[in-house]
C-alpha cells in the first residue's frame, strides 16, 4: 500500500509538471521575484516620504535651532496641481510675444532660431550674478527679446526680487514671478509650459536652458582666431553667428541636444565671496573644482544606494521638440516614450565631445540658503535633502569655505583664454608612494618639489596622489597646502620585515575621475610600483605625458632583504628588479636623473634609450644648512663635548636601516674604538639622529657613554646638530642622490663615504674623503681616524665642502626639473600631432 501511494504522488508530480507554464519553474519564480523586489525598490525611491534610516544627518544652522513644527507648518511645498498650496505665477509684461523689430538681422535669415529660458532665485547672490549672466548670453548673440526669465520668490514682498525685475526691464527681457516654493519638478513643469505657450517657438528651434549661476561655454572662433590689432586679417565674426554655425554643425550630425559637464567655479582660497559686478566671475572665481563629491551621502550609509545621485552634467542646448528631465541633467522619459509612439523624434546626443558650463554656485549666502532648502525638502518629503546637507556640513567641517586642497575635489586654477587676464597653468599630477605619512630621502625631496610649484601658481598647478597607510592616524609632516589625492594600500613590505612602508594599490574609480576632472598636462611618476603603473598606463589611455623621476637604487636594496629570506637569491631578484625598473622608465617620455652616474647605468643596465634622459639635481638651502648655525652650547650638551675645541663630533643623519649602511656604520665605530689609540678615541662623539628598525642593534655595537641617539630632527634642530658636529660618516651603497652628503658639505662637515659612483660625481677628492667602494668596518675607522688625527686636512676639506655646496641650489634643480616637464610637453605636442595618435573629434574642456 504505501508504494502504491509513493507511485501515486510520483505520477501526480510528473503531470503538474507537464501542465506547469514558464513561470511555474522554481527559476522563474526566483528571478520574478527578484524583479518585484527592484520594482518595489524604485517606486519607493521615486515616491516615499524619506525617513531618518534614508536620510544622512541633518544639518543644523548654527545661527539658530532648527524649525519648530508650526514654522514648519507655515512651508508651502512645491506643487503645482491647483492645490491651496500651490505656487501663484504672474506675467507682469503678458505673454511671451513672438521677437519683434529688435532682434539682431542674421538669426532672422537662418532656418531655426536660439532661445534662453533662465530661472532666477530671489537671492542676494542671484541678484548680483544677473547682470554677469545677461551680459554673457546677449554677447552670445541671443537677443533679448530670445530670452526669458521666471522670478522665484517664497513671497511677493522682496527686495530682491524687486531689484531683478528692474534690471530685466532696463534689458528689455521677458520674465514671469514664481511666488512659492521651487524645485527641479516644479521647474521642469513650468519650463515646459513656458514652452508650449510660445507659439513663435517651431520644433526645430533650440533652447538654451540655464540658471542664473550656470554659463554654458559655446565653442566659439573669437577666443582662438583674434588677430592682433596690427594685423591686416578681418575682424572675427559675430559671438551669435559663431554659436548659431555650432548648432547647425550640430543639427548636421543629427543630433537634438548638446550635454555640457559642470565645472564648479571657486575663490582662489575656497572663501564663499560676494560677487563684484565690476570684475568678471573667472577672476573672481579662478579655482575650477569637482564639487560632486561633497554631495553624496556618507561612506557605507544606506542613502547610498537608496536616494537619487547628484548629476554632474547639463543639457545646455535642446530641440524644443525634445523634453528635458527635471533640471535638465539629462532627457526626460517621456521624451523616449513620445519618439516611440511616433510623436518626436528621437532624443540624440551630440557625440564629438562635452562641453563645459561654468558653476558659480559657491558665493556668499549659499550656507543659509541651503540649510532652507534642507528644512523645506525634509518637510515636504523630497528626496534631494541629503544633497544640500552634505555640502553646509562639509562646509562646516571646512571654516565656512571649500576645501580646495582636498585631493579629490580636483581643484585647479582653470586655464586662461588668450589675451585674456587669466595665465595659463601646467598642471602637475604628482604619484608618489611615499609624501607625508613617512620620512625619507623621497619625500622631503617630492615635498620640496611640490611646495615649489605650489609657490609658483602662476605657472603651475598640482596635485599629489598617494597611498594612506592605515596604520599612521595623522601625517608625519605639514604639507596641507598641497591638494592631496588617496589611493589604496597594502602592506607588501612586511613580508621582508619592513612594516614602516606601504605599496600604493592601482588607481580606483575615484581617482581616475578626479584624474580626469583635473586633466593634468604632466603626471610626475615617482616610484615604480602598481601605482606607478597604473598611472603610467592611465596616462597612456588619456594621451597625457609622463615625467619619471628616479630616486632609489632598489636593485641595490634586495641583498639586504635577501639575506632574510635566503630563497630569493634562486631568482635572481637584481636582475628581475632591473628588468622591471627598465619596462616602466622605457615607458616614460623623461626620465629624470639626479646625476649623470644614474644616467650610465639606466642606459647600459635597463636598456634606457639615452634621449629619454633628463635631469633633476637636487640642490640645498645655504641659509638653512650653514657653518654658522655651530653652537658650543648644543655641543656640549647633546654631543658631550667637553670645553676645550679638540673633542670630534661624527655625525650620522639618515634612517636606521641596513640599506643604509647602518650595520656597517655601527661596525667601523666599533672597531674604531676598540683599535684606535686612547687618546684619539677619548676626542670622539657619536651622535645618531634618526630611527628605525636597526636602532637596536646600534645601541648594542656602539658605547652607550660615547654615543648620543635622537630621533627623527627637523627644521632648526636639524639645521643645528649638522653645523655643530665635525665629521659626517655615511657608509651607505644605494643611493641614487645622498641629499644628507650634501646638506653635510653645505654646513662645512668633513664627509666620510664609500667611493662607488655617485658619491665620487657629488664629492670631488678634495671635498671629502672617500675610501675603497667595497671597503669593510676596518677601512672606514682607519679613513676616520685620519680624519680625528689630521685637524689641518679636516679643515680643508670642510672648507672645500662649503665651496662645492654653493654651487648646488634648488632654484638650479628645480630649474631643470622645468625643462624635462617642458620636454614632455613637446613631445605630447608632436605626438598628437601625428595622424596615427589623434584622437577622435573631442573638445576641449578650456
């Protein structure tokens, strides 16, 4: 009986499986499922009232509490379906009448004509940007009887609404007055309307679509073919008819509208300004920014995903057949809808490139009035209250101002047109692995070069992308007037025993976006590592130059961390690391060598083709690293000198690493003190200023009653305990340029270092003593007993290390480090210029 039942129910499954439709299937189920889940996620997205769990935190003004509920009653939300609260619309002048006898001759002959529709809010800021805004689209060439304004004001008394009225009555333009409450869907609603009741609009006409603080830069001839006054040429055409041939170029192509990316314009220190009428907003506002950021809800919150993204572009131009989202960020989907049902056509995008709309948003008063729009959105239920939040609270964060130095806002100074007052900048892309969170030989030369064309912004603009390491909470050194970029990191040194350095990861997303907003003329490359890489190869991708700048012998590097891990030697890891270093410095236009030693050995050992070489020396500071700054006192107290002038200071000023030299630095001062005669070891000081891994292992080598250790020393101390010491012992083999063998001889210390071949290009016979390269501990303490015993010949070198170091400035280095970015240009230059390397259409975004 109970296998009759088994066949039983066994059969009865088989036939429901056979009666079962598409949708009966477990697969289908799921992902049916699946689908009404997104529906559902969109339709909440799209109309529920956003709760506290959607919302980020809430900005609160500081110039009082937040609305009560019956101010908050008192808010009118934006409707527009007949409601009580709906807005009141009044058209002072009466319709908008077909153009009549004032405009310009030209647009009457052509087969479509351009119109402005503009939305002006009652504001201070608004009232101030007007005439700017008016001046900038009549000398476009649109008329103004082509134009017209809606007025928005909460109420119908308003100063300022009174005051921008008069000055579009002085221009003859039409306008109506929004009384209530706007938003992008209200706005769209009464565009459209406007729209639609002006019968003189055909079609084919074009629309230029803008708010009072957006200015949509037109391609036109008047900026790049102006010839000068003594010149026979014809004077250039009209602005209008210029932009009037850009549209017909672009109704050629088939396209309808015509997308423009913004570019948030900002006060050169990020200050919220009040706008001057007298002075043009591109002086006022030099700073070009990517302010997208400061709008998105904060890492890991739900709004994330839930709440609508801030767009960061614009339909500057469109068909008035063609309906516009909103804002007009992009086409709306009923515009799709109607082209489907054969009403318009269809919506197509001018493809030969984007152009730019200059956003003068971040003026004086734009805090107070977000934190309105912030009560009123979270009033009324709208979505887009996060937005305005997020920016008065970064702005908070930030003393009232934009952070301009905040690495992926990508701020830079925009480009001047010619003949205009704005200069034009090269703009810097610097990609270093190591820049604040560490100190060494690398970044105090980076940061040296950054504060250089930082002071130079006239001529310069840059911007530092660098790993974080999670493990350092605040910078090690002060650079925050550099705009700094973070990238990811991993700890990839901690396999050899090194956790004080990070790998920078390849560039994400976020970087290559603020890369591309900078649009940086030169990347700066500084280390060879999946960062450097992937800079190298985005740079490529984006036709851009690469400058390389070689700072370490890591070839020389690995037999130290080889000895640790004894099986690295099978693989030759010098020859794998050369072979690496010589794919990614073959890939760059410059190389940039700090001597002509480095130079031969990129050439004949990473097969470098030798045009590619470049250079950058360093240099010194003589007023800082001076003989003057010896003090008795210092001497006394941290050396241990006694009174009398015999005592002898050596002096070791690098971090505390084997590559270094610091075991054998260690070693040679033991054996000198233990073979040395009594009296000259007696007159001996150590002193050790630095840390690191093998600081150990140096306190256990050297006598403690003879040794001084400090830590890492900076600026006057620095300055300081160089010009009190005598003698500067660095036994070290990798470097590419020893900048602390130079800082030595320009504070008048005899230097003591091996002979191979970059120490003997830095330091001449006489201006230093310099022993066998592959000399062991015992020759280094005899070379420095030589120089303990023979006070004559020590003086002289000091005095010959002065001489050599005032020939090395950093105005002479950073001088050639202008040429090799002058080199990369060129090269750019001819390379675009070769018809196998052109890009595709494109404009330019200046």
């Amino acid at each position: 009986e109970t296998s009759q039942k088994r066949r039983t129910k066994t059969a009865g499954r088989r036939s429901m499986r056979r009666c079962r439709g598409p949708f009966q299937s477990r697969r289908w189920n799921q992902a049916f499922g699946l689908l009404c889940v997104v529906c559902l996620a969109m339709l909440v997205r799209e109309f529920s009232k956003p709760v506290t769990y959607f919302q980020p935190t809430r900005w609160i003004r500081k110039d009082g509490p937040p609305l009560s509920r019956k101010e908050r009653a008192k808010i009118k939300c934006p409707r527009w379906d007949g409601s009580p609260t709906s807005p009141v619309t009044h058209t002072p002048k009466g319709p908008w009448k077909p153009p009549g006898r004032h405009s310009t001759s030209f647009l009457k002959k052509k087969k479509f004509s351009v119109y402005l529709y503009a939305v002006v809010a009652s504001t201070e800021s608004s009232r101030s940007s007007l005439s700017h805004f008016l001046k900038y689209y009549l000398d476009l060439g649109i008329p103004a009887d082509h134009m017209t304004v809606t007025v928005q004001s909460t109420t119908m008394q308003n100063d300022y609404k009174d005051q921008i009225v008069r000055e579009l009555d002085a221009r003859d333009v039409h306008y109506d007055e929004w009384i209530g409450t706007f938003s992008s869907a209200t706005k769209a609603w009464h565009r459209e309307e406007v729209i639609a009741n002006a019968k003189h609009i055909a079609p084919d006409d074009w629309i230029v679509v803008a708010d009072v603080d957006e200015f949509h830069q037109f391609p036109t001839t008047t900026t790049t073919t102006r010839a000068p006054p003594e010149s026979s040429a014809p004077p250039p055409p009209p602005r209008g008819v210029v932009l009037h041939e850009f549209l017909k170029a672009v109704e050629k192509t088939g396209a309808n509208y015509v997308l423009s990316k913004f570019e948030d314009r900002v006060s050169k220190d990020g200050s919220l300004l009040k706008i001057r009428p007298d002075v043009p907003l591109e002086e006022q506002f030099p700073l070009r920014c990517d302010m997208t950021e400061w709008t998105k809800p904060p890492e890991g919150s739900a709004a994330r995903f839930f709440l609508p993204r801030a767009e960061d572009t614009k339909i500057a131009a469109f068909k008035a057949s063609i309906r516009v989202h909103r804002s007009a960020h992009k086409v709306a989907w009923r515009a799709v809808w109607r082209s489907m049902a054969g009403l318009a056509p269809w919506p197509r995008r001018y493809q030969e490139g984007l152009l730019t709309t200059r956003h003068y948003k971040w003026v004086h008063g734009l805090a107070a009035y977000l934190a309105r729009r912030v009560e009123t959105y979270e009033t009324c239920g709208m979505l887009w209250a996060y937005e305005s939040a997020s920016i008065n609270a970064h702005l908070a964060a930030n003393d009232g101002k934009v952070c301009v130095t905040c690495g992926e806002l990508a701020c830079a100074r925009a480009a001047g047109e010619p003949g205009g007052s704005l200069p034009t900048t090269t703009r810097i892309a610097v990609v270093t692995s190591v820049w604040d969170e560490h100190v060494d030989g690398v970044s105090i030369t980076m940061n040296r070069v950054a504060r250089f064309l930082k002071k130079n912004d006239h001529l310069f603009d840059v911007l530092v992308v660098t790993p974080h390491d999670p493990s350092v909470p605040e910078p090690v050194v002060d650079v925050r007037e550099v705009p700094k970029l973070a990238s990811s990191s991993a700890p990839i040194f901690a396999l050899v025993g090194r956790h004080d350095y990070v790998v920078g990861l390849p560039l994400g997303p976020s970087q290559k976006k603020a890369l591309d907003f900078y649009d940086p003329d030169v990347y700066h490359l500084v280390s060879p590592d999946a960062l450097g890489y992937s800079a190298q190869a985005y740079a490529k991708k984006t036709n851009k130059c690469t400058v390389c700048s070689y700072h370490t012998q890591l070839d020389r590097y690995v037999r130290f961390y080889a000895q640790k891990h004894g099986f690295l030697d099978k693989f030759k890891p010098r020859l794998l690391i050369q072979r690496l270093f010589g794919n990614f410095y073959s890939g760059c236009d410059v190389v940039a060598v700090p001597n002509e030693a480095i130079a031969d050995k990129l050439v004949s050992k990473m097969a470098i083709p030798r045009h590619k070489i470049g250079f950058f020396p360093r240099g010194v500071n003589r007023t800082q690293y001076t003989p003057t700054r010896r003090n008795a006192t210092w001497r006394a107290a941290v050396a241990g000198c006694a009174s009398s002038a015999n005592d002898v200071v050596v002096l070791w000023a690098a971090r505390l690493v084997k590559e270094k030299g610091a075991d054998l630095f260690a070693a040679s001062l033991a054996h000198f003190f233990k073979n040395a005669p009594a009296a000259q070891t007696s007159r001996v000081r150590v002193v050790v200023v630095g840390d690191g891994p093998e600081r150990d292992a140096m306190r256990a080598a050297l006598p403690l009653d003879r040794t001084t250790f400090l830590l890492h020393l900076s600026g006057v101390d620095l300055w300081r305990a160089y010009a009190s010491s005598d003698v500067y012992f660095f036994p070290s083999h990798t470097e590419a340029f020893p900048n602390t063998l130079l800082e030595a001889q320009a504070s008048g210390l005899a230097v003591l270092a091996p002979a191979y071949s970059v120490n003997r290009a830095l330091v001449p016979t006489d201006a230093g003593y310099l022993v066998d390269e592959h000399a062991g501990p015992k020759d280094f303490a005899d070379g420095l007993l030589q120089l303990v015993t023979n006070e004559t010949r020590r003086a002289t070198i000091a005095h010959r290390a002065v001489e050599v170091a005032s020939m090395r400035t950093w105005d002479a280095a950073f001088g050639e480090l202008q040429h090799c970015y002058d080199r990369c240009l060129r090269k750019n230059i001819r390379r675009q210029q070769t018809p196998s390397s052109r890009r595709a259409g494109g404009l330019r975004r200046h």
